[in-house]
C-alpha cells in the first residue's frame, strides 16, 4: 500500500525528501531493486528536491516514473534559478528548460513546490505573473513554501486563492505569525524537523496528533500529502513509516480534530 484513499475520496500521501533507505530502516523495505523502486513499494510520494540545485535530463525523469507502481506520484521542487536567482520575473526560459524536464515524469508529477526565500516579500503583479504562467505550462498541483511575512497578509491568501495554489504548512513555520490560512482544498505539509531544523526527529505524540489531524482531512474528501524534510541525521524514513502505520485502519486510529494542524 503506497498510498491512503478514504472512502470519502481523499487521498493520503506519505513520503520524504529523497528516497536513499538507511540501514536502519533497511528491513522495513524489500531487499531487490533501486532505492527507489524498494522506496515506492512501500510509501506514496517523494519530494525530489535536488531539482533545486542542478538540471535533470528528461530521461532521469522517465526512468524514475518508469521505477514506481502507477498511483506513486512525485512532488518536485522548482528550481532555484526561477524562484531564487530571478525572483520570480523574467522566467520563460529556465521555465520551458524545467517543464521539459519535468514532463518526463508525465501523470506521475503529482505537485510542483515552490519554496521562496525568506527575504522575499511579496508582490501581487509578479507573484500573479508567475503563477499564472506556472499554470499555464503544467496540469498538476502548485505547492507554495513563502517565507517573509508579506505572503501571510491578505492580498497574499486572495492570491494564492484565486491562481489555486496550495500554502504550505511548514514545521517550523517561517515568517507566519498566527494560524494557518488554507488557499485550497488540498493540504502538503512540510516537516523540516524541530527544535533542530533538518535534524530532528519528530515524537511518538506528535506522529499520533498528525496522523489525526490528516485523517480528519483526507475524510473530508482532501488530498493530503506530507513530506518529512529531517532527513539530514536520517530521521525522516523513520517518521513517515511510524506515520504511514498509525494511519493504517484499526482501533489505534480515532480520527478527530488537534490543535497541531487546522482541521
């Protein structure tokens, strides 16, 4: 089972950013094939986030989505040169490069995350610009990580609303200040690890509160992704199988409301 489809039509998708198996967590996968293909038996997604640094050819791309069952859906991560070094602006080549890419991971490109530096404030002609752009070269999900304060405001959420592009939860959540303002139906959460970002692990109470807080929205007909970024000290693999099992049907599961994440 690679992925958690509720009777009311929601989708859970569990996974972490990249897909490398730790010895540790090496019995908890079968022992033939690439990491991925062991990766993808077992969970629903992953977040590719080299794509940020470097360029992929289209046929790295092809054979990833050729290595994973039919439901496994890849997020992506934008890359830097569009939403770091450009800002947004003046795009339409590095963003043809990318959609040429991408594409080569056809249905299987279930999101596109766009992350944004947390000195980037927020402008409503260029952020419309791109993301109607965006919108116009690929079919699938938008995912935004912004990080400066000025994208939490209301013209912001009006925005990001009106273009259908998913905020974040991010853990920790950088540069928001108050309670989470959903801008679509869907959900993707980012773990990054807390109190140490990128390292640590994520408790037992906390796993038990998330996977009933997403319960309660994949119940309600919501595609949920949640992506555990803490993969520097290898903490990540871990919490999404503790997480996929708590998630798994059964009386350990009650699925209700928690103060962690917005039901």
């Amino acid at each position: 089972m690679t992925s958690q489809r509720l009777p009311s039509g929601g989708v859970l998708r569990i996974g972490c950013a990249g897909w490398t198996i730790s010895r540790e967590a090496a019995p908890s996968f079968d022992a033939e094939g690439s990491h991925l293909e062991r990766y993808a038996r077992v969970l629903g997604t992953v977040e590719i986030n080299s794509s940020f640094y470097r360029p992929h050819q289209p046929k790295t791309y092809a054979r990833w989505a050729a290595s994973v069952p039919p439901a496994f859906r890849f997020a992506v991560k934008m890359p830097r040169a569009i939403t770091h070094d450009a800002g947004l602006a003046g795009i339409d080549a590095p963003l043809r490069q990318f959609a040429g890419e991408v594409g080569a991971l056809g249905e299987k490109l279930g999101c596109l995350l766009v992350q944004l530096p947390p000195k980037f404030a927020f402008d409503g002609a260029v952020a419309g610009d791109f993301f109607a752009r965006v919108n116009d070269t690929f079919g699938c999900m938008l995912a935004c990580e912004a990080r400066h304060p000025s994208w939490f405001g209301d013209a912001a959420s009006a925005l990001l609303e009106r273009a259908g592009v998913t905020r974040v939860i991010a853990d920790p959540a950088k540069g928001q200040h108050g309670p989470h303002v959903p801008t679509t139906q869907a959900i993707y959460v980012r773990l990054h690890g807390s109190p140490r970002i990128y390292y640590s692990a994520y408790s037992p109470a906390y796993i038990a509160q998330l996977a009933r807080d997403m319960a309660v929205h994949a119940q309600q007909g919501r595609d949920v992704w949640i992506i555990f970024d803490n993969t520097a000290s290898g903490a990540a693999l871990p919490n999404a199988l503790a997480l996929r099992t708590a998630l798994e049907p059964g009386p350990g599961l009650t699925p209700a409301p928690g103060p962690g994440l917005p039901a």
